[in-house]
C-alpha cells in the first residue's frame, strides 16, 4: 500500500525531472536525506536555497493575490448595490411623473367643470340679454370658456398618453429592481463563499509561508524580504542569459556562475537570479522526429545523455 502511494508520487515528480536525481530516488529512496519533502525538489543541481527562495516567493506572490483578491471584493457587493439602487430610482421618478400627472389631471378636471359651469351660465344669460353691447361682450367669454375647455381638455388628453407610456416604463422598471435585487443576493451570496475561500487560502498560505522561512536563513530572509517589498519580487529566473523579470542580459561570467548553481544579483533590477535546469528547453526531442513511436506505458527521462 505505501509502496504504491510512493510509486505514484514518484512517477508524478520524476517525469520532468534529470535522470540523476531519478535513479538517486528509486534507489536512495530510504537514505539519510530523503526528510526533504520531494514536492519541492527542482533538480538534484538546485541549490536547495534557490528552491526555498523561489518557493517563498510563490508562496508570497499568491499571498499578493489572495490579498487583491479579497480586497476586490466588497467592490462587487458596491456595485451589485449601486445598480439596484438605480433602477429603484428610476422605478421612484416614474412613480412620482405618475403621480404628477394625476395631480394635473385633477387640476385640468377641475378647471375644464369650472369653464363648463360657466358657459352654462353665459348661455343660459343670453336669453335674457338686451343690448348688443351686452350680447358681444357674452359672446366674446362663451367664446374664451369653450377655447379653455378645447385647450384643457387637449392637455388632459396628452397627460393621459404620457401616464400610459410612463405606465408600461414603471411595470418595465419594476422588473428591473426584481432582476437587480435578485442579483445583489446572488452576489452577496458568492462574495460570502469567496471570502471563506480565499480565507482558506490565506490561512494555508500562511502556514507554508512559515515553514520555508524556518529552513532560509535569516541573512537570506532579510535579502528576499528587503527586495520584495521594493521591487514585488525577489528572486528572478535567468534564462537565455537574461533576467526573465527585467528582461535585461546577463554578463558571460554571472551566467557561468548562475547556471552553476550560484545565488548573484541581476545588475540591471538587483533581483537574485538563479537557474532551473528542468526548464531549459530540451533541444534532443526536436532532432529526434520519432513520432509515430508507440508512446511508452512509463515515460522514460527525456536527456539520458544529460
Ligand atoms: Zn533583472
């Protein structure tokens, strides 16, 4: 049963790995350095500081994120709510243009009965007029009071139009605080769930942040922690002898020394730089155009001659 568990970590771990430290580990497997957790293990030619350094800051880098991550959050709850609180006040101001338009309605009903009542009145005083001063002076406000009642009653009728279509807007705007209601709840609900998330994450993160900086030593600490609060990193991988953080080359000599194994600062950024073997890219697969080779039921290491 261990035997297998082992097995199945070993050929997770070794397929990227130098054949060296593959047959160190079939066959030292029980040997007096194997307390390292093999997770970590880069290459047997890693010094196990670059692995510590490059793992903190991971580890510090996910941290950053995580932090972000959280920090991001309530902002998604603040606009879930900025947007109900919209369409609630578009739902409100058609409500109050309803309302308006009612009140004038009731002002414009009120008027148009006055007017009426009053050329009721005029036209009932015609019969008993005597003068033709007096009838032209009767006829001349009969004449106003119907032109007031044609004017009120077409605004009564344009207040009516406005009140349907601000009708179909407010049953519109309604739906709209349903649907942004609704998703405010779906927000806050995953914003709960995220932060339980990302709390796990912190407090995992945390614990594997304390137990690399316990194996580096504090000279190296100070270093990584000093470069990392200035620049966001501290460590930076050279490749094709360059820094692949600020991109900037590598002299000859640095990059003889990095590549064995040594711990310099980049002249350009002043970041660590260090070399991982496992990610030179492996020229041997390309010369080799064997292809239509039936794939092996173990992978076998890719640089035997390595
Ligand atoms: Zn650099």
């Amino acid at each position: 049963m261990s035997r297998n568990s082992n097995l199945s970590i070993f050929s997770g771990i070794h397929i990227s790995l130098l054949p060296f430290n593959a047959v160190n580990s079939w066959t030292g497997r029980s040997g007096p350095g194997d307390s390292t957790p093999l997770s970590v293990r880069l290459h047997s030619t890693v010094n196990p500081l670059v692995e510590n350094l490059v793992k903190l800051q991971s580890v510090e880098l996910e941290r950053s994120r995580v932090t972000l991550a959280n920090r991001a959050l309530p902002a998604e709850i603040a606009q879930a709510e900025a947007n109900l609180n919209k369409a609630q006040a578009e739902a409100a101001a058609l409500s109050d243009s309803l309302s308006r338009e009612e009140t004038l309605r009731s002002r414009l009903e009120r008027d148009i009965t006055q007017h009426r009542q009053r050329a009721q009145r005029l036209r009932t005083q015609r019969d008993s007029i005597t003068t033709p001063a007096q009838l032209e002076a009767l006829e001349h406000e009969l004449t106003f009071a119907d032109g007031e009642i044609d004017r009120l009653e077409t605004e009564e009728l344009a207040s009516m139009e406005r009140t349907e279509a601000h009708e179909a807007g407010l049953a519109q705007a309604r739906a709209h605080v349903e649907i942004m209601a609704g998703a405010l709840e779906k927000t806050r609900d995953r914003v709960a769930i995220r932060q339980k998330e990302l709390a796990k994450d912190s407090a995992a993160l945390q614990t594997e942040r304390d137990t690399v900086r316990a194996v580096i030593e504090p000279d190296w600490l100070n270093r990584f922690d000093r470069l990392f609060a200035s620049r966001g990193s501290a460590i930076s991988r050279a490749d094709r002898q360059q820094c692949t953080i600020c991109s900037m080359g590598i002299r000859p000599q640095t990059w003889n020394q990095v590549r064995e194994g040594e711990l310099l600062s980049c002249d350009s950024c002043g970041r660590m730089l260090y070399w991982d073997p496992a990610m030179v890219p492996a020229k041997e697969p390309e010369a080799v155009p064997a292809r239509n080779a039936a794939a092996p039921a173990i992978p076998k290491p890719r640089r035997v001659t390595g």
